[in-house]
C-alpha cells in the first residue's frame, strides 16, 4: 500500500541488501521504469560502455530537491556534460521471502512459554 506520494521526480539514495549505495526512481511518463542504478558517478562515455541490452545507463541531473535520473538516448550521450550512472547489478544472492514483522509475536511467545 505504498504508493509515491511525491509528485516530484527524483532520485533516492538508499542503500541495497548487497550494501552498495544506489539511487532508486521512477523514470519515464508513460510506463515509469523502476530504476536502481549505481550510485558511482560516470562519465556519459564510460557509462555507454558498460551499457548492456538489459542494463541502461541514465543521465544524472543535481536539482535543488536532489539528483534526477534521466533517459539516455544515443544522441543525448555523444554530447552529454552531465555525470551517468548505470544500472545497479546486484550481487547479493537471490532473496527469500522478506522476513515479516509476525515473527516478533512468536518470539514473544517463546519467551512467555521460557518464563512460565
Ligand atoms: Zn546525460
Ligand atoms: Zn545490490
């Protein structure tokens, strides 16, 4: 039930399960990506580099309210002064099941049934 209330764009830096810092936002208007990328800033050039069919480098612009991922087309990147980023490849292995705040109440109840 966590809908984004901004309305504004932009990026959050936060920090991944493998424990890398990566900004994470919604890009795009019509079919909003949900972009985790690398927090290292790259040159647009080097970030093309890296690109890969299922790894997109973005275009980070610094707005007064925080940084902001932007699209990268090819033509944008051959003349870009704006630092990129590529999307994060996490190496944590694969995740279960996040663990739920139910498992507190057993836990108290263990230590109840350990009292009696
Ligand atoms: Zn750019
Ligand atoms: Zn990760």
């Amino acid at each position: 039930m966590s809908r984004y209330s901004r309305s504004s764009n932009g990026a959050r830096r936060t920090r991944c399960r493998c424990g890398r810092t990566v900004l994470r936002q919604l890009v795009g208007q019509r079919a909003a990506l949900d972009v985790t990328a690398d927090a290292d800033e790259l040159t647009a050039a080097a970030a093309a580099a890296l690109r890969e069919p299922n790894r997109l480098d973005w275009c980070l612009r610094k707005r007064a309210d925080g940084p902001d991922l932007l699209w990268s087309s090819p033509s944008h990147r051959a003349n870009c002064p704006h630092p990129h980023v590529i999307d994060h490849q996490c190496t944590a292995p694969a995740a279960g099941p996040p663990r739920t705040r139910t498992a507190r109440t057993s836990s108290v109840a263990e230590g109840q049934l350990a009292l009696v």
